[in-house]
C-alpha cells in the first residue's frame, strides 16, 4: 500500500513524512523544500493484538511454556517478525508512504512540478493532504502572520488541492470525449462506463468506481442523455464526481498545537479530517531513539528516562510537550495513518504460515510475516502475495486457528492465520 502526502509547501508534510517513517528528509521553512518524491515505510499499530498472543496461551494451558516475567521485555511477545516488531502482542505492521512534492495552484497546467505532481498522486492508493491548521502560511507556502479566519483559509487551502485534480480529470476527459460520445450513440449507457474505464484504468479506476460515480452525476442531472451535446459545466461536473471516487482525500489538520480553537471542524472533506502535530511526533520519536524518553508512536505520554542527564532546556521543552500531549490525546500522525488504512481502505492483517499448528514458517519462526491486505482477500489471492508459485500451484489452504481446509475462494478475516498448501 502507498499513501501519499500532498499540499502546498511548507505546512509540514515533510515533517508529517519523517515523523511517521523516521526517514531523514530535507525540512526547512521555505517553499519547494521537497522537490522529489520521498518515499519510506510506516510501521503501524494492527488493529488486533498479535495471533503470538493465543498462541502463547494456548502454549501455557498445554504447560509447553511458562507464564511471562514482570521483565520480559516484549511483554509477552513471542512471534519473530521479519519486518516491523510486536511488544506486548500490538504488532506493527508496514505501509509506504510517498511524500509527494509540493503542489500550488496551476499545476494541472504544468505550474510547480505539474504533471510530474499528478502522475506520482495517481500511484497511491490514497492521499492525505496535510494543512496548516494554525494559519501560519499563504496559499503558496509562504509564512506570514496568522491569519484572522483560519476557518476560511482552510476551506480554500483544501479546495485547491480537489480543483487542481478536476481539473486534470477533466483534461484527460475532455481529450477523449468525441470518441466517447460516438460509443455512448452506438452503444447506450454501457458505452459511456465501457469508455470511462479504459480511459482512467491507468488511475486505478475499476468499473465500481465508474458505476458510482455516475450515479452522483445522475443524483444531479438526470439521465445520461445526449452526452455529445452536453456543455462544458456537465462534463466537468462528471470529472468532478470521477474524481470524488478515484481521489477521496483525507486531512491532517496539522500544526494542531498552534491553532486556535478547532478550525478544522469548518473543513469539507470526503475523507478523514485529523488534527495533528507532526512536529511534536517527530521531537518524541528522535528522543525516543536517542534514549532519553520512552515514546511509542499514538501513546497519550511519555517517561524520561534519565532526568539527571538532561538539561534545563531539555527538561523544560518535554514538560511542555508532555503537557499538550496529555491535552490532545495523542499527536494525530499514526491515528490518521491507521484509520486511512484500516478504515477508509478496509484492509486487514493475514498472517501466511507454512505450519498450520505450530504457526511457524519453513525455518521455525514463528509468525514471522504479517501482510497488508484488502479485508475478505480470497485464499489463491493471498497465496500469489506470498508468492507466485504458491499461487500457480494452489491446491487448498487451512485456517490455521479453525484447522478447517478451505478453498481457493475462501475469504481471510482480519488476523487469519492461513497455510497455504501448493503443487511444488
């Protein structure tokens, strides 16, 4: 999965970016910092605890293992993970993020990095547009003062981030709309979704996508009649409603800590709209791996480790920190990450064995993988994640907590534990 990060510069999607990835990336208080894609990988919090966790206490009922220790330092955990880690059966998981360099206004007509911009939005499989929700920069990035309606600011810095991508929608749409017209004569209905697919399968578009979108189009105008003869407003309102389908766009309302009030309550989104404070997360987490506190990503506070080897400077910037933190909940950064991919893109955790009881893998570890996956995977489609000759040779899979032998339609839940058995 590749989520990207996208907005005007300077409103700390970088630092959103390096928060959640810990990659080293340019920052800097000035527009156009970024000025290539970066691209590095989350480790996120699955949405149940770790499979590790029945399996160790299924282990203990059998007396096949003792209880955990008060200084068992994965709390528990006994899965060897080949990516990510588990502490305490949470188990984080991997997904890409891609910190797309900065848009202004007039990029869908090559301003900015124009259609380089747009061809690396239309490889995520969703996007998350960071904001300034403190009003500290203009609609091209610049600082300023805060702005008095930081409601209205915004309204327009999320605007123009949807009205730059109609209107690229609408250009490819309008490039081709002759020929489409001429298939919706000869062929109905059917004719205009046949050729609004092909012409946006290079975006991911499926037929589903093309089917609701042009049912929002009819919620509006009626019936598809005569699309030959439609106006300029019909067409671009259907690259509108395509692009509602292809581009639901979540918010991190960031720079949350500096705001006034909640401003991004006034934000129109057809996604998820979170204030965070990527700042903030990126201060924890570097302290964090600098030993000087002891900060998991999404945690309500953190402890010091060693007060005596700090600074007052030091000391003091962490009890303001601690204070918001407690304030706020949390920084926002992994909560919206989470939801974007759990919720808004409905997958689910599979964990892949290759021992259906011991849940081990060929060498013995045990649930060493933990796969990302659309939620009600079926079996061979997992078994072509794992590996292309698992799913050229699928034979039949088991469930590894039921035992039951399923079928190549079966359907994985979130937190199956799944053997898939395959012609070698």
């Amino acid at each position: 999965m590749r989520i990207g990060l996208v907005g005007k510069p300077n409103v700390g999607k970088s630092t959103f970016f390096s928060a959640a990835t810990l990659a080293k990336v340019d920052i800097a208080n000035y527009p156009f910092c970024t000025i290539e894609a970066n691209v590095g990988v989350a480790f996120i919090a699955a949405s149940m605890p770790c499979p590790c966790k029945d399996l160790r206490e299924r282990l203990e009922a059998d007396g096949r293992l003792e209880s955990v220790s008060v200084d068992d330092p994965r709390q528990g955990s006994i899965c060897e993970p080949r990516t990510g880690s588990c502490v305490g059966h949470v188990r984080l998981v991997p997904t890409f993020l891609v910190d797309v360099a900065g848009l202004v206004p007039g990029a869908a007509d090559g301003r900015g990095r124009g259609n380089a911009f747009l061809s690396d939005l239309a490889n995520c499989d969703a996007l998350i547009q960071v904001v300034d929700a403190a009003g500290l920069t203009d609609i091209e990035g610049n600082p300023i003062k805060a702005v008095e309606d930081v409601e209205s600011a915004l309204k327009e810095e999320t605007s123009f981030l949807t009205e730059e991508l109609d209107s690229w929608i609408y250009g490819i749409l309008d490039d081709g709309w002759s020929r489409g017209s001429r298939r919706v004569q000869a062929e109905g209905d059917k004719g205009l979704s046949t050729f609004l697919h092909e012409r946006f399968t290079g975006l991911g578009a499926s037929l589903s996508h093309v089917l609701q979108a042009l049912d929002e189009f009819r919620n509006k105008w009626g019936d598809l009649e005569t699309p030959w003869m439609w106006q300029e407003d019909k067409v671009r309102y259907l690259a509108f409603c395509i692009r509602r389908q292809l581009f639901p766009i979540h918010i991190a309302a960031n720079k949350a800590d500096s705001a006034k009030g909640t401003p991004w309550d006034a934000i129109e989104a057809n996604g998820i709209v979170q204030p965070t404070m990527a700042d903030m997360e990126l201060a924890l987490r570097r302290a964090d791996s600098a030993g000087m506190i002891s900060y998991s990503s999404g945690d309500e506070t953190f402890k010091i480790v060693d007060e005596s080897k700090l600074n007052p400077a030091q000391l003091a910037a962490l009890s303001g920190m601690k204070q918001k933190l407690a304030d706020a909940k949390n920084t926002g950064v992994s909560q919206l990450i989470t939801k974007v991919l759990f919720e808004a893109l409905d997958h689910v955790v599979v964990y892949p064995v290759a021992d259906e009881n011991g849940w081990k893998d060929g060498d013995g570890k045990i649930l060493p993988d933990a796969f990302v996956v659309p939620n009600g995977i079926e079996a061979k489609a997992l078994a072509y994640k794992v590996h292309s000759d698992l799913g050229d040779g699928f034979i039949k899979a088991v469930d590894g907590r039921s035992r039951r032998v399923v079928g190549a339609d079966y359907e994985c839940y979130d937190n199956s534990v799944i053997k898939i058995h395959a012609k070698t």
